[in-house]
C-alpha cells in the first residue's frame, strides 16, 4: 500500500520505515502517525522482516516531533492532543523485533523520544540531539521523561528538559543515547552490518530478550497516559499557546506572562 508521509520498504529481511517530510524536517503531523502506526504494524508481525529500521528523509533530520504548524491548541489527529504519540511510542516497543533508529540529523522533541524507545540508535556525526518541549509550551511526560532517565540518568535527563540544549553525536555515544556514530556516508553500510548480525540470531529468542528489557519499565506508559491526559489540558492554555505562537513568530515566548 502507499502512505501520504511515509516511504516503506522491504529489502532482504529488513524493512526500513523512513518519515518522508524533508521540508518540514520530518516533523510528524496526525497523518504521519497514522502512516507509522499501520507501517510497524505491517513490518512487526511479518516473519520475512527480522529488523525494522526507523530514520527520516533526507540528511538534515531523522525527525523534529510533532509540526508547530499544525498546532492550534491540539494537533490535527486523533489522540489526547490531536496527536497518537504515546500509541506509537507503545507499538515501537512492542512489535516483536528489534527497532533501529538511523539518525541522520536533528532528532529534536518528540524526534528525539522516537530515537531513545527503539532498541538501538546508530547515528550519524552530523546527528544533534535534543529536546525543545519547554521551549514551545509542550513536554512528553511518559517515555520521553522517566524512560529518558533511566537510559542517561536522572540528573542528564532533567538537564535535557530543563534546559533545552542541543547535544552533538559524540555527546550522545558518551552519554549512551546511541550504539554508534560513524561519517554520513558510512551510515547506511553501518546500519546495514548491525541489522545483518541480528539476522543471523533466533527471532524467538530476540522477541523474548525484547520483552524482558521491556517489562521493566512498561509501567510508564501507565504514567504517559496520565500525563497525556493533563498534556491536553496544558495544551487549551495561554501559557502552553504562547509557546506556539512565538515558534511561529520567530520571538522569545512570553510564558510567565501568562502563568497563573
């Protein structure tokens, strides 16, 4: 089937699922979600696919969250805010296989939340790392937070949120928010050598070593939907739109003026 902002293949047991929204910087909007939803769905009960590969179109972003131009108090899906993230989110750890992501760029806001739940992240060097929720008047208070800290810890993951940096690949490998980094133009042959070697392994004893790494923390999806739910309250005030506003308008937002 074809998808509106999606590229989907299948290539000698890896199926590679790329967001293909270059001029956005791949930033996902209601539709791009629902692409994704069907596209793991496809891939991760398929016994012919073994790994599914995650990036973005082009070389500037693997993904930058979700598309300030579509949002206007809630995005332009279905879900909590408009958006199906947190079902995405669940549906990337719970395909029974592992997901790569292949980080070509920015992996920004929810781009960066996408890139942390797959099972392994192979970046390029020209890859920036970062979170800008607080920034924009939004947060991912699930996977994106309290899953976050366990891979970094506490105190790197609350900078991450608190201060709105951007990390360079090199800051990321040694902070274990990715496998590897390597030049861009090795980044295809390098992704293709990790998906070969998990070829080569039990598919049964992979999904049970998946399972297992997840069962420890898939309490927090527990805690995603709570905070989801007070996500979409936030999203109805003036604090969180002039957030939005200000992305759009190229300035400094404003928040404390409207904090009440």
């Amino acid at each position: 089937m074809s998808y509106e902002d999606i590229l989907y293949d299948e290539t000698d047991g890896v199926a590679t699922i790329t967001i293909n929204r270059p001029d956005r910087y791949n930033a996902f909007r209601g539709q791009t979600c629902m692409d994704l939803l069907d596209a793991f769905h496809r891939a991760g009960w398929n016994k012919d696919i073994g790994v599914i590969v995650l990036t973005g179109a082009g070389d500037k972003a693997f993904c930058t969250g979700g598309d300030q131009g579509t949002h206007e108090g809630q995005y332009d899906g279905r879900g909590l805010i408009g958006l199906p993230v947190e079902e995405l989110q669940r549906l990337i750890r719970e395909v029974p296989k592992p997901v790569i992501a292949r980080v070509n760029g920015f992996a920004i806001g929810g781009g960066h939340v996408l890139h942390v739940i797959c099972d392994l992240s192979i970046a390029s060097e020209t890859a920036i790392f970062g979170q800008v929720g607080p920034k924009v008047g939004s947060v991912d208070p699930g996977f994106g937070t309290a899953y976050l800290a366990r891979v970094v810890g506490e105190k790197r993951a609350r900078e991450i949120w608190y201060l709105c940096r951007k990390y360079s690949a090199q800051q990321a490998l040694e902070w274990g928010l990715v496998n590897a980094v390597v030049p861009p133009e090795k980044l295809d042959e390098e992704v293709r050598k990790w998906c070969d070697e998990i070829l080569e392994k039990s598919p049964t004893a992979l999904t049970i070593a998946k399972r297992s790494f997840n069962a420890d923390s898939d309490n927090i999806a527990g805690i995603g939907a709570l905070g989801m739910q007070a996500l979409s309250l936030y999203y109805d005030t003036e604090e969180s739109k002039e957030g939005v506003n200000a992305f759009k308008e190229k300035r400094k937002p404003e928040f404390r003026k409207y904090y009440k």
